[in-house]
C-alpha cells in the first residue's frame, strides 16, 4: 500500500491506525457499500436495518489481526447482534436482566450497573458539547447571540447534571487515548455572566417584547434546539436547565431530544438546527480540522455548523507544517480561538462505561472485535 500526501499530514500514524479501508471489489462497486461492507475484518455484515439493528458472522480462518489476534480463540462469538436503543435506561435494564451482553452507559444509571458488579471498561470522552450553526440566515451566525448563548447557561451546572456528578470540565476537543497533544484551552471560553450576556443583546439591538422574547429588525430571537438521546436522563435534564436560562435571557426556544441518526440527518443533511449538543470525539485535533472549518455541508464538505473561524485557521496552517507533538502549542491555540468566539463549546467529559454481562472486551475508541469473549 503506498500512501501520497496531498498536504502535510503531522498525525500521520495515528490517523492510519483510526482509519477503516474498503477492498478492492467495494471501490469497484460503491452501491455495493449501501447495504453491504468489502474488507478483511473478523466480522462480516450479514444484516443491517440502519438506525434498528445489525447482524454480523464471524469470518472463520482470520487470524491478521494485531499481535496475529484470529477468530479460533475460545469465546469468540459466532454472530453479533447490534441493537440500536435510543434509552439509556433501557439498555442498562436489559444489561441488568442479561439479554444484551454489551452496551455504553454514561449517565445516572452507571452507578447501579457498578453496583450490580458487571464487566466494565473505561475510555476517557466528551458528552457534552454545544455546537452553533453559523449558516446564513441562522441567529447563532452572529457572534453575539452564541456568546450570549454560552454565557447565560452555567457550564459547570450542565456539566455536574449530564455526568451525574461522575464527570469533569474538558480542558481540549481531541481527548480519546492515545491523545495526540495533552493541553488545555478551555479557558478562552466566556465565562458565565447572564447579566453580561442580556446587556450585550441590547447593545446589539436585541430588544425585549411585551411577550419576553427578543426582537431584532421585526425578527424574533427564535433557536431550535437539538440534543442527542444518547445523554440519556442526565443530558435531558441538562437541556431542560439550559432551555429555561435561554428563556430568561429572552429567546424562544425550540427543544427536541433526537436519536442519534436523526441528528446526523439534520447536522448533515437538512442544517434546520441553531444549537445542537452532540459531542465528536477524537485523538488528534487535526481530525477535527474538516469539521471546524472549509466548506459546509452545503459544498460538499463536512463542516456542518459552517464556521469559519480566520484566527483557527491561521494557527492550524502553522501547526500543521510541524511533526505530531511539535505542533501541539499551536493546535492548542487553535482551539482557543474557537472557544473564545464560542464557535463550539465543550462543556462536559466522562470515563465512558462499556458494561459488560455474559461478555469481556476492550475498547480503544470502539469495541475491539477480536477481544471479545463470551463466558458461560
């Protein structure tokens, strides 16, 4: 396999390593992707309903994985069964009752599945993280309103909520081990002053109705607001926290708990969003790179909150003509900039909790295939 580099690349091996390909017959054939998968994994996809469940067969005689890891090991399953549950809950009871063996818990039900003494491991990861769409035409495409925004709800309180109290404030965006540059940045973010926030509005024209809501050239302060089921309890009670404070500030407000695939059909397909917490993760930051800035979704590209960030940009050109570490100074001050203008606001991280019955495992990122060992 030979790789040729359009432009410089400072992660290179760690993004390789992250990096899925498809074989030979699946680039030939791209339909064939929409239904099927072409590689040499030691699952094959026999099933999939997307957004309901999947069915996976275990490739018999594979025996390429890392360290020469193969499929004749004891206690390699011979079908994966994927589910798709939208409830957190849901799924800790049925971890609980044993008729699922596997599943990512992250809010208040952690503490009963610790409990309970089921299998677990941990993998460091953001959950909450509130994006602004920067759209023509979108409110939060001006930066007083997402500074407002950012300003009137108490990062520290969501972060206690959508953790049950478990969590931490995250210091950067690109957090999954192995992190390519441990730093901080998230001290540019605005600090929290809804007195502030409701006085820049009025300077900035942003007058309060009789009704409460905020009015601007004969246009409403109205946002649609969008968060991932997946937070389960705790992100919906966090949403509820920030909803009323954007109230207070004088903005109507359009709240919606999603699934996953309806996020990203909207994140991605339709952009009829103005706020969405829906948290990326990574362990390089210059993975990120496509979705901070260059083009939008309606382009072609993958930046779908359309931010274009001059100051971000700068200091990612810069490091990225640096090798991996080197560069982590100027990655760091990247972010920075993102934060500090609210671009995206990263206000919540967890040990994310892969629980276990019936089942052992390792994640790295994602459920390692090849460590999975059913007992019993």
């Amino acid at each position: 396999m030979t790789l040729e580099l359009a432009s410089p690349a400072p992660f290179l091996f760690e993004s390789i390593a992250n990096l899925p390909m498809v074989c030979q017959p699946g680039l030939d054939d791209r339909d064939s992707l929409a239904e099927g998968t072409a590689g040499t994994g030691p699952f094959v996809l026999e099933e999939a309903a997307p957004g309901e469940n999947y069915t996976y067969q275990v490739r018999e005689g594979y025996s390429w994985g890392p360290d020469g890891a193969s499929t004749d090991e004891t206690g390699t399953p011979e079908t994966i069964q994927v589910r798709v549950i939208p409830n957190e809950t849901t799924s800790a009871n049925e971890l609980v009752a044993g008729t699922v063996n596997a599943a990512q818990v992250v809010g208040s039900d952690t503490d009963r599945l610790q409990s309970a003494g089921l299998f677990a491991v941990e993998t460091p990861a953001i959950i909450g993280e509130q994006w602004h769409n920067h759209a023509a035409g979108r409110p939060t495409s001006d930066p007083v309103v997402r500074t407002a925004l950012t300003q009137a709800v108490d990062l520290s309180e969501l972060q206690q909520v959508v953790t049950a109290g478990n969590g931490a404030e995250p210091d950067q965006l690109a957090v999954l081990p192995p992190t390519g540059c441990p730093g901080g940045s998230i001290d540019a973010l605005p600090d929290h002053d809804p007195e502030g926030a409701a006085a820049a509005l009025d300077d900035a024209g942003w007058t309060v109705g009789d009704d409460g809501v905020r009015t601007k050239d004969g246009e409403q302060l109205r946002v649609r607001f969008i968060h991932d089921a997946t937070l389960g309890p705790g992100g919906r009670a966090a949403a509820e926290i920030a909803e009323e404070a954007w109230v207070a500030l004088g903005v109507e407000v359009e709240a919606a708990e999603l699934p996953q695939a309806q996020m990203s059909e909207i994140l991605f397909g339709s952009g009829d969003w103005d706020v969405a917490w829906e948290p990326v993760n990574v362990s390089t930051p210059e993975q990120l790179v496509p979705f901070l800035s260059g083009p939008g979704i309606a382009d072609g590209g993958t930046n779908f909150a359309a931010i274009d960030n001059a100051d971000y940009s700068a200091a990612v050109e810069t490091a990225t003509g640096k090798v991996g570490a080197e560069g982590c100074d100027d990655w760091m001050a990247a972010e920075e900039a993102l934060f500090a203008s609210a671009d995206v606001v990263p206000f919540a991280s967890n040990l994310v909790r892969t629980f276990g019955n019936g089942a052992e495992f390792e994640v790295t990122g994602s459920l390692v295939p090849t460590s999975i060992r059913m007992l019993g």
